[in-house]
C-alpha cells in the first residue's frame, strides 16, 4: 500500500514537471510574438544563421516549435526545418488503423500548427530528404541545395524494415492512406493471421485483428519469455491474459525462420510449422543515424544510435553545434516513447538558445521514471496504462470508447483542429 502511494506521488510531481515545462514554453512564445508586433521582426532573407533540424517527428517538430517560438524577433537565427513527408504520422494509432477501416486519414496531421504562429521569417519549411552532412552544411535529395549551418539537429527517429504497422513508408499521406487500407483488407481476407514481435505493435494489432474478426487463426510469436519484455512484470501479465482471453495463440521463446507462400505455412526455429496466409512482422526496429554516421562513425555507438554528451550534443571534437534527440540518441532511455523525445526536444531547444544568446549550453537530459509510461490497448474496447519501470510500476485498467484512439488529442497537440485538413495532396 505505501509503495503504491509512493509511486502516485512520483507520478504527480512528474505531471506537475512536464505541466510547469508546458507552460513556460507557452508564456515564452507569447512574449515572443508580442515583441515582434510591437517592434517587427528580421525578415527571413536577411537570418543569415540557421538552425537546421533534421526530421520533424515527435522530437524534431518539438524542437522546431520551441526555438522558432522562443527566439528574439529581431535575432539573425532561423529555423529550417527538412522533413520528407507531407504530414507527421501519429504512429500510435497505426496498430489500430491496420484493422479498423475509415479511420486511416486521422493518422495524418498537417504540419504548421504551432510553427505558423511564430514571427515572420523565423521558419522555413521544406519538404525533402537530407542525403549528406558536412561539418557545415546540409544537402537535399531533390532540389540540390546545400544549406549552412549555425547548429544542426539531428531527429531522424528509427525505421523498420517492413513499415506497418510501426511506419508507413511513404511521405504522402494519401500513399499512407493506401497502405493502411491493403493492410486491413489482408487482415480482413485471411484466414490463419501470424504476428511476430511481442512488443506494442505485435500485441496491438493481434489482439485487434482478433476482437475484430473473432472466427480469425491469430497467432503471436515472440522470441523472448515474455510479452511486452521491456517493461515490468505487471504490464507482461496483463499482456499475455488480455492476448490469450481474447483467443490469440502465443508462442513465447521461439521465432520465424522461414516462410513457404505455396503451401501458406511458416516454419519456426523450434521445428513448429505454423499454417499462414497473412504474416505481420513487428520486429527490426533500428535508429536511422546513417547521416552521423557518413560524417563521423566514431560517434556512433555499438547499438547504432548516435552518441551524445547529457547536453545532447554529438559526441566528437567540432560537434558541438550538432545535437541529436529522439529515438537516434543514444540517451540509454529504456523504453523510448513521444514523452522521452519531447523531453529531449526540450533539452536540445534550450541549449541552442542559450548559444543564440552567446551563452553555453547547461540544460542536461536525464531518463526519468516517469518516461515508462505506455497505454496498450488489448482489443479494440480495452486498454491497459502502466506507469514505471523494468522493477515496479503502476498498472491501469480501462475502458476504450472511441475505436480511433487518442488521434483528436493529437491533431489538438500539434495545433490543428481535428480532423481538417486543408493540405494540398498530390
């Protein structure tokens, strides 16, 4: 009993924390735009200093939104944001939008909601890919052009080699939007469904697909001795019950080593022969760092993220102008999530202002208990939050009333009115 009001209190102060955080960074970027009214601000041409963040996810967007909103009217900064896709895909709700059909679009949230509010000529949005980094600048895939830098922020995320339902491997939403819907129609026609990967995702869309189609074969396959492995015993059993209640099979300790689409069956390393004819694969997960790596491979580490000082920066001689936040960083966070990356997003943001000013960067980042959050959701009308780590954790057990998940918050964090979209899709 004490230890769980212990944890309620650490709970409260962490909400209390990032609540603070919130609103300072809100406070802040009201003075912002109130001097650049009263006193104009420096027209984009003229900001001869960029600060160019790679990538525009949880992280990068968080970044993007805190120094253009934060920087004085009049300074020689800008913001230039590359991003390849056309919208930020709340990657959450994938595992869901891989069953449920007429949700897909909500996914997709359009960029500029809290960016567009900051003072004339202190962003510049563009749509493309980075190829290479140099010490100074940046070059871009299509257009060619090679972009100096005052700092650079590297927010790139991770990748996984098979997209949905982790990522959707397109940048335009209506090509998202296609995939999403050939994955529910796969679900929806097959007869024997194989999942592989215990993680969120693999719990997530298995426990769906079968709470959805209860007639359905649902097979979950997991290489390690428990579901949800990287969390505390309380959300490992709560996953294997809400899995196995609904009728999933799960077969623990064993994985797929082959796959024979003629006779529609899976063959595993214990010998086991599984019939399949939709396979899911939710495993693969890497950090996409290859742009550090090209410029410094010592920087990387064994793992494949970027290594960082606790300010954030890159490791290396004459990479203190460059920082790396999110998934990439090598931050040792053990179950990263939107929460961990924007408390990053912070750290990078504050110490990039406090070099815009001339000051050195003091703002260190520091894992947190708290940043073991997670909501799983165990079929499509039951979820269960926990709240800890590997050792000891809160578990909450609750109910799901809206299929779609919590997109509406998500177009509301990033500043959009849910669900419009007056984005001009190619």
């Amino acid at each position: 009993m004490f230890e769980n009001i212990g944890m309620y209190a650490r709970v409260a102060a962490f909400i209390f924390a990032l609540a603070g955080e919130e609103i300072r960074l809100i406070a802040g970027g009201i003075v912002t735009r109130q001097q650049a009214r009263w006193f104009g601000s420096t027209a984009s041409e003229d900001r001869k200093l960029n600060i160019v963040i790679v990538g525009a996810s949880f992280a990068g967007h968080q970044v993007a939104r805190i120094i253009a909103n934060n920087l004085p009217p009049r300074s020689p900064y800008r913001v230039v944001v590359v991003e390849p896709s056309s919208h930020f895909v709340f990657t959450w709700v994938l595992p869901r939008y891989c069953v449920a059909k007429g949700h897909e679009h909500k996914a997709f949230v359009p960029y500029g909601g809290y960016t567009d509010a900051a003072p004339d000529g202190a962003v510049r949005w563009i749509k493309d890919r980075v190829v290479s980094v140099t010490r100074e600048s940046v070059e871009l895939q299509d257009s060619k052009e090679v972009i100096p830098y005052s700092h650079l922020v590297i927010a790139t995320g991770s990748n996984v080699k098979h997209g949905l339902p982790s990522r959707v491997h397109e940048t335009e939403k209506s090509a998202g939007m296609k995939l999403l819907q050939e994955m529910q129609h796969d679900i929806e026609r097959s007869k024997d469904l194989v999942v592989v990967g215990g993680g969120a995702a693999g719990v997530e869309v298995a426990t769906d697909a079968k709470a959805k189609y209860p007639d359905k074969k649902v097979t979950l396959v997991h290489s390690r001795n428990a579901l949800m492995h990287r969390f505390g015993e309380k959300l490992q059993v709560a996953a294997l019950q809400g899995t196995e209640k609904l009728g999933v099979e799960v077969i623990l300790e064993d994985r797929v080593v082959g796959r024979d689409e003629d006779s529609k069956t899976v063959h595993l390393k214990s010998g086991r022969e599984l019939e399949c004819d939709v396979l899911i694969n939710c495993v693969g997960q890497k950090p996409s760092s290859d742009l550090i790596a090209q410029l410094s491979p010592t920087s990387i580490s064994t793992t494949g993220h970027i290594k960082v000082r606790p300010t954030l920066q890159v490791e290396g001689d004459g990479f203190s102008n460059i920082y790396a936040c999110g998934d990439v960083a090598d931050t040792k966070t053990p179950n990263p999530n939107a929460r961990s990356a924007s408390r990053q997003a912070v750290v990078v943001a504050r110490n990039i202002l406090q070099e815009a000013q001339g000051r050195l960067p003091d703002n260190i980042y520091e894992n947190h208990w708290g940043d073991g959050v997670i909501k799983l959701t165990l079929g499509l009308d039951r979820s269960v939050g926990y709240i800890g780590d590997d050792k000891s954790g809160l578990l909450f057990e609750s109910r799901e009333k809206a299929e779609e998940l919590m997109a509406a918050n998500c177009w509301r964090h990033m500043g959009k009115k849910p669900y419009e979209d007056d984005t001009k899709l190619p």
